[in-house]
C-alpha cells in the first residue's frame, strides 16, 4: 500500500466531517471517490495533506505515519494536492505557476526538466507558456493545475472533481491524461461527481455518504443496484 | 517657465518620498491582505534611531543609515510576530488587524513623544548646499539622492519579485494563499519575508526624509496619509500601481498649489484619496478581476 487511512475522523475545528473511513491505495492504482455532494469527498482529500483537524485515526504512507505532518512535508514525501476549481496562481504566468510547483526545490536543472515533461503531457500549456493564468480556459487552467502538481515528481497525486465544469470532450480528455500519469507510475486518488467514468478509469472506487464509506468495489460496483439507482440514473 | 520646471521638480520629488512609502505598503498589502497603517509608525520610529545614532551617539552617519535600515526590518518584523500573527492565528479579520495596526501606531508615536520629547529634531549632513540648477529650477543633491535611490529601489523591487524564486512566491502567496500551500510555501515564513522587506524600504525613506526634512514624532502619520493615497489612486494590489499613484498625487499636490493656496496642499491629497475610493476603488491600474481571482 502507498497509502492506508484507518479509522479516520477528520474535520473543522469543532465541526466533525468523517467519522471511521478506512481507504487504501496501491502504489500503481487509480482510487476513484464518488458520493453526493457535502458527503466529504474534498475533506478526505484535505485530510490526507493536512489540511483539517483530526480527531483519530492514521493516514499510513508508506510506511510513515503522516498524519501530523504539514503540506510543505507531505509534498517532499511525494503527495501532491489539485485542489477543486482550477485553481491557478492568476497572476503569474503558466511558466511561473509551473515554477511555484516545484517549489520546494531550487535545483534549476531539474526544474527545467521537470517542466518539459509537463509541456510533453499538456502542450497547449507550452503554447502559452508567458500568458497569465487568467487569461486561460477553464480546460487549460485544470491542466495548468495538473502540470503544477507534477512538477513536484509526485507517488500519490490527489485531485479533487477535475472535470468540474468542463465539456464532455474536455472531461475526456483529462481523464485520459489521469491514466498517462498512472501508467508513469503514480497512484492516483480521483474525488469525481461524474461517477461514471471516474470507475470507469478507475481500478477500485469508493463511495462516501455523509462522512462514511458506505459502499467500496473494483470495476464491477457499476453493476451494484444502489450505484445505478442513485449515482448513474439519469446521467 | 522656470516655475514650471521648479513644480516638476518639486513633484518628483515629493512623489519619489510618497512612492517609497506606498510600495512597502501595498507589498504588505497584497501579500498579507490588510491595511498595515502602522508601516508610518515604522518610518517615524526608525527616523528617531537615526537620530539617536547619529545625533546623540555621533555614530559615523552611514554606520546609523545602516543600522536604522537593520532596525526597520526588524520593527516590521516583529510587529508581524508579536501582534498579527497571533490574531490571525485566532482567525481575526481583517478588519481586526487594521485597528490593531492603528492602535501600534498611536502606541509607537507616543512612545516616541515619551521618550524623545514632542520638540522638533534634525539631522544632517554636511553644509547645506544652495542647490544645482535645472532648467531653471532648483534641486539639492540630497534631493537628487532622494530620487535616485527610490527609482534604484523601487527597480530592484520590481526585478526581485519579477525575477527571483522567493519573489514569485510572494506573488503565489498574495495571489491565492491556500494553492501557495499546496506547493509547500509557507505562508507565515512569507508574511515575515515581506513585513521585513516592507520595512526596510520605509526605513531607508526614513534615513532620507530626515536628512530632507525634519525629525518629529507625528511625521509618519502625514506620510503613510499620503502612501496610502499613492497606493489607493495607483492600484494598492499592485507596487508599480502604488508607485504610479504616488507620482501623480505628487504632481498634482504640487501643481495645485499653483491655482490653490499652498495650505490646501494636504487638503488635494484627500479630495483625489475620496474620488478614487468613490470612482475606481481599484486605482488607475488596478482590474477588478473575474471569477478566477479568489
Ligand atoms: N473549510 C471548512 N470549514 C468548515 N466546514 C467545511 C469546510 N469545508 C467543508 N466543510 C463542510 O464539510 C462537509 C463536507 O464538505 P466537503 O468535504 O467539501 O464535501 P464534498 O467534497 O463531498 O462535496 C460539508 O458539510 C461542508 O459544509
Ligand atoms: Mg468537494
């Protein structure tokens, strides 16, 4: 396992979110993470990076126990964090958001490498190297956030609802990059609304209901009855 | 024509002072998100260091420039350490952390009064020179000083956060703090970068408007009232906004007075601050940004 969470209770100061989830993942693995809105799909997210308060529980990686450390640790650990809403540095450039990625670095070598591998995933994020985040679409500002994330050469890459608000062609297009950056040996924990593809690219998908994992299967929880009725009716 | 180049003057002048001001100022500003109005308590404590230095010590005049300058940074940064960041760390508002910024001013301009005295104080450099001649006006060296250093400053400034890794982040930290996080900047070890950065500028304004003008414990306050007007006209989110703003507001007070009696000169300054803040809140260069500015 790169990643085990166990028993986890997590949320805001005082406000409780997650209670008991358990959730693993496999260090070549796509883990997607499905469930209605304010289930708390973005707080697992944040709690893994460090971002709420935990109450009990573990958040196993690789061996280590994190779950006290802060972002600047986790991200030299090797976890990067796409938070929801294509969320780029809009007043710096493409060239220098990728930069701010690789932060916690100043090997200038390295981060120059690193920031042709980006280009080759996402090359209209090259075209427009010296444009300012604002002035993106919204497709290129979720790759701009992507690049961004991969610029610090992650293990376990979180993402929270890339398809958020982008075309049908868009979304696919984006998923198939999730799957490049899989196959480059990155596990992957995908938060989706989209529930479809997101099990679809998928290898094992969980679902949260209000704060519990109330359902967890590979591939086939398609099939499962509740899933249709609720998350794939109609869509 | 003579006194139109001595107006001219006399504005870039005043505005290289304003400039200096505003751009620690709107540093602060957009990287922490709040009025930091004690930045003026800063440049009036800092003018009494040097005055204590050089005038009551007569340390050498560069070694008290360069320890004022020290000291700068450090007042800046321990009124970070030691009064915001525990009230951010207590999820105060921003709103909050202006009166608190308010209140260190009346603290430290008291403190001054208590300890120096209320009465006027001077420091200076050698002879006081008739100055040169310019197209007709009048500019001493120490003026030419003044707005060589400030142009000097206010260009490295701008190279160190166009060009530099710690620069860029302090532009990440005050364009969306929570995704500088993400990428492992800490936004705290940012804050104190920039409130010793900020100072320091207002310390090195300090050093020059003694030199210029005199030493006395209300100096900060008509200053960072004249900073903040820069910034606001300018673009407070922005340094060359700020910087721009405060050129103008040192035309036009300077102009004014041309058509106006030169005891309204103070009084062009808040009728320009007003008409900002009624017409274009974001200043002259400012973009009221869409959906993706959060
Ligand atoms: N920063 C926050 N402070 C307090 N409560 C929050 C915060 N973020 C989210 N919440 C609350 O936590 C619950 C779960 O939110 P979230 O994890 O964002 O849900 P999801 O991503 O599944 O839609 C919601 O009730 C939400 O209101
Ligand atoms: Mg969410």
């Amino acid at each position: 396992m790169i990643l085990s969470i166990k028993d986890l209770a997590a949320g805001y100061g005082k406000f409780r979110v997650l209670e008991d989830v358990d959730i693993t993942i496999k260090p070549d693995e796509i883990v997607a993470l499905i469930g209605p809105n304010g289930a708390g799909k973005s707080t697992v997210l944040k709690s893994i990076f460090g971002l709420t308060t935990n109450y009990g529980g573990k958040i196993i990686y690789r061996d280590k126990n994190i779950t006290k450390l802060n972002t600047s640790e986790l991200v030299r650990l090797g976890i990067s964090y796409v938070p929801q809403g294509r969320q780029v540095f809009s007043s710096l450039t493409v060239k220098e958001n990728l930069e701010m990625g690789a932060f916690i670095t100043d090997d200038k070598v390295l981060i120059k490498k690193k920031m042709k591998d980006v280009f080759a995933k996402f090359p209209v994020l090259k075209e427009k190297t010296n444009q300012y985040g604002f002035a993106l679409s919204g497709g290129q500002q979720q790759m701009l956030a992507m690049g961004r994330a991969l610029m610090q050469d992650p293990q376990l890459l979180l993402l929270d609802e890339p398809s958020l608000g982008l075309s049908p062609k868009l979304t696919k297009e984006i998923f198939q990059k999730i799957i490049d950056i899989n196959k480059e040996r990155t596990a992957v924990l995908i938060v989706e609304q989209n529930a479809k593809q997101a099990i679809k690219i998928a290898h094992r998908t969980y679902v949260l209901e209000d704060g519990k994992v109330a359902l967890t299967g590979g591939k086939n929880i398609v099939n499962n009855p509740k899933i249709k009725s609720i998350y794939l009716g109609g869509r | 024509m003579s006194i139109v180049v001595q107006l001219l003057i006399n504005s870039i002048i005043a505005g290289s002072i304003y400039a200096l001001i505003a751009s620690g100022f709107s540093l602060i500003y957009s990287v922490a998100k709040f009025m930091h109005f004690a930045h003026g308590a800063v440049v009036t404590v800092s003018a009494f260091i040097l005055f204590f230095f050089a005038g009551m010590l007569k340390f050498p005049f560069w070694l008290s420039a360069i320890l004022t300058i020290i000291f700068a940074a450090l007042f800046g940064l321990l009124m970070n350490l030691l009064c915001y960041r525990p009230m951010r760390k207590r999820k105060a508002t921003n709103a909050v952390l202006l009166i608190a910024s308010l209140a260190m001013f009346i603290l430290f301009q008291s403190l001054m009064i208590a300890v120096f005295g209320a009465d006027i104080k001077t420091v200076r450099l050698g002879q006081i020179s008739t100055g040169l001649n310019v197209f007709g006006g009048i500019i001493t060296e120490l003026q030419i000083i003044i707005v060589l250093v400030s142009v000097i400053l206010l260009v490295l400034l701008w190279l160190f956060m166009k060009k530099t890794r710690l620069g860029k982040a302090m532009r990440a930290v005050a364009d969306n703090k929570e995704v500088a996080q993400t990428v492992g900047i800490n936004p705290e070890k940012i804050y104190n970068i920039t409130f010793m950065i900020g100072s320091a500028i207002a310390g090195i304004a300090a050093v020059l408007i003694a030199l210029e003008q005199n030493v006395e414990p209300n100096m900060g306050f008509s200053l960072i009232i004249k900073g903040f007007t820069g910034a606001i006209i300018g673009g407070i989110h922005m340094v060359p906004g700020a910087v721009l703003g405060s050129y103008l507001l040192g035309l036009v007070e300077n102009f004014g007075i041309w058509f106006l009696p030169s005891g309204y000169k103070d009084a062009i300054a808040f009728v320009l601050l007003f008409i900002f803040l009624l017409i274009r809140p974001q200043g002259i260069l400012g973009i009221k940004r869409g959906v993706n500015n959060k």
